[in-house]
C-alpha cells in the first residue's frame, strides 16, 4: 500500500518533469526541423535529381544515381580534388595534433612572459575562420610581394637541405627530405590552425590532479617518462575530441578544394552535382571519423570518478 | 636552494655555514647512489637548457603567428611606391594614411562596422539564449527519444554549412511556400516575404538554435549544465521552483562567465562568417562580405569603373589595410576580454 502510494507520487513528478524537457528543447527542436532537417533532407534529395531553380522552389525530375556517377567518371577535377584533400587532412591532422599538445604542454609550464605567449597562440583562434585568414594566407603563398616572399623562403627548402646535410644525413633518404620540406614549408598552416586545439589541450592539461605529479616526483620520474605514463593517459580524452575537431575544422575551410569546387558547381547553377559531391565528401569523412572513434576509443584512458 | 637544504639536513648530515655550494653537492652525493647522482646531474642540465630552447621555440612560432599582423600593420601605413622600392622592408619610407583612408571609404567602414556590430551581438544574444535553454534542456532532464534527439546536435556539428545552404536558401527566398499565395494576393505582399537580404535570415536560425555553429553552442552548455551539482535542482524544487524559474534563477546566474565565454565566441564566428552571409546577402553589408569582395570595390570606389586594374604587387597595400580594418575590432575586443576566452573554456565544461 505504501509503495504504491509512493509511486502515485514519484510518477507524476518524473513524468511532469520529463515535459518539462520537451519545452526546454522546444524552440530547438521547431528550429531543427525548419532549417536544419528539411533542407538536409532537400540536399540528399537534389543529388538524386536533375534540378533546376524556378519560381516558387526548386524543379527537379529524378535521375537516380547518375549524378554520382557524373561526379566520379566524367567531373575533371573532382577525383583529384578529393584525393588531395584526403591525403592533406590525414598527414595534417596527427601533425597538427602533435603540435598543439607539445605547445601546450610548454605553455602549461611557469616561465616569464607566458601570459603574453598564450595569448599569442591563442590569436589564431579569432581570425583564423574568417576571410582574413584566407588573405593572409593567399599573400604568403603567392610570395609575389617582396616581403612576404623573404618570409616563404625562410622555411624552403634549402634551409632544411643545409640542416640535414650539417647534421650529416644527407642523401640519406630523399622521401623523408620531402616529408620534413613539406611539415617545414606547411608550419604557418599549422601553427594557424591549432588555436582551439591547445585551448583544450591546455585545459585538460590543468585538471591532471597534483597527487599524480608529486607521486611521479616523489618515485623521481623525468619529464619524458611523466609526458608518457601520466600527462598522455590523462589528456587521451581530449586527444579524440581534438581529432574530431580538426578534423571538421578543415572539412569546412574557406579554402578547402573539394568544397571549393562544390560552390563554383552551384555557381554554374548544377545543384544536382554539387549536392552529390558534397555528400560525398561528406560520407567519406563521417566514416573515416567512425573508424578513428572506435579504434581510440580502446586506447583512450578515462578515470573513473 | 631551501629545498636542497632540507633534503641535506634530513639526511643527517650537518651543514656548516660556510661552506661553498659545491661543497654541499659534494656531501649531499655522498649519501646517494650512482643513479640518483645521474638522475639530479641530468634534471639539472635539463633545468638549465630548457628555458634557453623553450624560449627560442616560443619565439619562433609566437613571430610566424604574428607575422601577417605585423604585415598588415606595415602595409597600411605605406604608399604606394613603396611596394616597388627594394629597401622597404618592415618600416615604409613614405608614412601616410592614405591607403588607409581609401580602404575606409571602399569598405564604407563606419556604416558597415555598424551594420555588422548590431546584427552581430543581436544574432550571438538571440543565440546564446536560445542555446543555452536548449543545453539545458539536454543536460537535465529524461524524457523519450533524447538520445536520438542529441545524436541531432552532434549532427548539426558535423554537417557543413555549405551541404544546406541552397535548399536554406530556397526557404528564405519563398517563406516556406507562403512567397507565392502572398504574390497571387498582391505582388507588393509577396515581395515582403521574400526574406533574402533582411537581417531576418540570421536572427531566424538564431531564434531557433541553429545559427552559425549552434551545435557546438548547444554541446558546450550541454556539458557545463551537466556539470553544475544536483543538489542546486533539488533545493530549487524544495523551496517550490518550477523547472523553468529554477533555471532562471539557480542555474543562469551560476552558468554566468560561461555565457560570457559563449557569447564572445558566438560574435566572433558571426562576424568571420562569410559563406552563409553571403548566401543570403546580395548587398555587401557585413564586415566579413566587404573584405572578400573588396577587389571589386576598390575599383569602382576609387576609380570610378570596374575595370581598371591595379597591379596584383599594389593591391596587397589595399587588401591588407582592409584585413586590418577587419580585424581591429575583433582584436580590441580579444585584448579587453581575453581572460574570458581562455579561462572561459576550461570552466565551461567542454573539458572533462
């Protein structure tokens, strides 16, 4: 009797709550269907179809498959485009990791000036999804101008050609030269994109608990083994989330081919193919961020509270 | 020094005033073995290389991010004849206003940092409310479906902008299928419902949470609200709050510098934004639409026609004075409210 006079209570209260969350993720969820889903679901269809804008919306006629296969066997560009970029986020993207994690790793240390340093680093963060960046990074690869010229040179080739033939490894494998010229002449796309990458790192880096570091002083552990056996488990977390934005972040760019390629398609008023396109692209890269999840997530390190 | 000092003296060995530091090392190793020696040897030297590399690696790296700032700064300032003398590197010969000057009147700077600031900061608000209603909404309370609802959300992150663009913009263009029955009322009623180029085709998404980059917002609050204790809810409810008031009155005030934190980041991508502006834009009215089309408009401000070139070497004058312009607002805003940038993050939840 008593329970079931409890339950007469609980349930009303849980259930009302539960309503309660429909209203608070109502304007969203209005929001969501209106300029989310249906357009979402409009593009999946235009690439199935041949479409054309008249008054009133969109006309289409279905045609199947054929805009994918238009996309893949007679579109010059598009093949290449997305080989390139595939290719470009996947060297990228472990770099631009590595990057952000050695910098905030430095930047988590005491030192003079580091107020000054992070917010430096930090600068990217604000300009770099903007047109300015796109400017910016147009003239400094150009390097037409004088100046900007001096400063591309500054980490070409020959810089690191004279630095491997110092050290004395000349010769010694001509793929690892190209791969080090590439990371060297690519460093301003790097360093540019890293913003919200250290911005986490550093803040994950800052909740590793003080008891961790004083028992790895304490059994006298140098900062090489404290990076591996406690700084990299406790920040392994947000080494995924870091990927996954990376990831996103350059799916997105201003200056990404493949997407470049879809908006001069819809400039040419083929929405069809150019939905076809991008959903292309975008299956690919969804997968690819599938795989990562689930292969990091075995050697991802949670602590259990 | 008055660590090493204890160390010595808890190791029993007395510790005469006048003894020199390499005296006490000395006794000091005396009680060790030979790997703890080598271990103290090597942190040492680590201790005293590392600053030296850690600075010139900062300073490297800090110059490349500065370097288009510094850039821009020194073309600004310039004249023209300037980009084609060999001995102007960083400081121009010729200091004047000039570019800077033109730049303004071809951006109608005054007129467009209005236009952008109001719909900026107006949309972000709009947004960060709507978000954090809706994060909130997510965090806290159970009900059918919501996981299926949030995998949404992680939708919205992931699908770029540019896949639903086009259909967005057919829902503007014709107000959802209500442009067409208006104009076969009246034509003037019917152009009132076209939305392209009203300021409506951003606060509407606002409104609904799906702005630019609003899953991301949602996501944040989200993990923040989730984050606050649930005890805060259950004393709201014992002294008779509604989910809602408590909301308002527990949650919000405690959720403050996250809100800061969001709104800033919110204007900024607003006022980055250029691929959904331009979408719905025909008339370049933000900052971020007068940039990209700023060659164009040189041409026709400054010499009256739209095909008159000026050398791709000089133009770079024009566009980074422009960059500049662009990017000063935001950059004061940065330097004012930076601890809100950095700081905000880590407290807002995103982390852990």
């Amino acid at each position: 009797m008593a329970q079931k006079e409890k339950r007469a209570i609980k349930m009303p209260y849980e259930r009302r709550k539960g309503l309660y969350g429909y209203g608070f993720i109502a304007l969203w969820l209005i929001g969501t269907a209106v300029w989310f889903l249906y357009p979402l679901l409009n593009s999946l269809m235009y690439s199935f179809m041949q479409v054309k804008p008249e008054t009133g919306g969109m006309q289409g006629t279905w045609v199947g498959l054929d805009n994918y296969v238009y996309v893949f066997t007679a579109d010059q560009n598009y093949t290449k485009y997305l080989a390139s970029v595939l290719l470009e986020t996947l060297w990228k993207t472990p770099l631009i990791l590595i990057f952000s994690l050695f910098i905030a790793v430095i930047l988590n240390q005491k030192f003079k000036g580091r107020a000054f340093a992070r917010a430096v680093f930090f600068l990217p963060v604000i300009i770099a999804t903007g047109p300015v960046y796109s400017i910016i990074n147009g003239d400094i690869s150009k390097s037409g101008a004088s100046s900007a010229g001096q400063f591309s040179t500054m980490f070409s080739t020959d810089l690191m050609g004279d630095l491997f033939q110092f050290i004395g490894i000349y010769g010694l494998s001509d793929k690892m030269q190209t791969m080090v010229e590439t990371v060297s002449n690519n460093i301003f796309g790097i360093v540019w994109s890293a913003g919200i990458q250290i911005l986490i790192f550093l803040a994950a880096l800052q909740n590793i608990p003080f008891s961790a570091k004083e028992a790895a002083q304490m059994e006298g552990a140098t900062a090489w083994e404290y990076f591996w056996k406690i700084t990299l488990p406790y920040v392994s977390p947000m080494i995924l989330a870091c990927l996954i934005f990376t990831v996103i972040d350059s799916f997105t760019a201003p200056d990404n081919l493949v997407m470049g390629r879809v908006l001069d398609m819809q400039k040419d008023w083929k929405y069809g193919e150019a939905a076809a396109m991008a959903w292309i692209y975008f299956a690919i890269v969804l997968a690819a961020v599938g795989i990562i999840t689930l292969i990091m997530n075995r050697f991802i390190y949670y602590e259990v509270d | 020094m008055a660590k090493e000092k204890e160390v010595v003296a808890a190791n029993g060995v007395v510790v005469g005033g006048g003894l020199s530091k390499k005296e006490i090392r000395k006794i000091h190793e005396r009680n060790m073995n030979q790997e703890e020696i080598r271990y103290l040897r090597r942190k040492e030297a680590m201790e005293k290389v590392w600053p030296v590399a850690r600075f010139f690696i900062l300073f490297g790296l800090c110059f490349i991010i500065l370097y288009p700032l510094i850039y821009m700064v020194s073309c600004a300032f310039r004249a023209q004849e300037d980009m084609s003398d060999p001995t102007v590197m960083w400081i121009p010969r010729h200091l004047t206003l000039k570019i800077l000057r033109q730049t303004m009147q071809a951006m109608e700077f005054w007129k467009t940092l209005g236009n952008t600031l109001l719909l900026n900061i107006g949309c972000s608000l709009v947004q960060v409310v709507t978000c954090a209603i809706t994060g909130y909404g997510f965090a806290r309370f159970k009900f059918k479906g919501k996981n299926l609802l949030f995998g949404i959300v992680i939708m919205m992150i992931l699908v770029p902008s540019q896949i639903i663009a086009i259909p967005q913009y057919m829902e503007f263009r014709y107000c959802l299928g209500i442009q067409p029955l208006m104009e076969k009322i009246s034509p003037a009623l019917g152009a009132k419902f076209n939305l392209i180029d009203t300021p409506l085709t951003m606060y509407l998404p606002a409104l609904g949470a799906n702005g630019i980059r609003a899953g991301l917002m949602i996501f944040i609050f989200r993990q923040f609200f989730k984050g606050l204790p649930k005890e805060l809810e259950d004393a709201a409810y014992l002294d008779g709050c509604g989910p809602f008031r408590t909301f308002v009155q527990v949650m919000v005030p405690n959720a403050s510098s996250s809100f800061l934190t969001v709104f800033l980041f919110s204007v900024v991508w607003y006022w980055n934004d250029f691929y959904v502006s331009s979408t719905f834009f025909t008339q370049n009215n933000t900052m971020a639409l007068m940039l990209k089309n700023l060659g164009t408009r040189l041409s026709l401000v400054l010499f009256n026609s739209a095909t008159v070139e000026v050398s791709p070497r000089e133009q770079i004058l024009w566009m980074e004075a422009g960059c500049l312009l662009a990017v000063t607002p935001l950059l004061i805003m940065y330097v004012c409210l930076q601890k809100y940038f950095t700081e905000g993050i880590e407290r807002s939840g995103l982390v852990g």
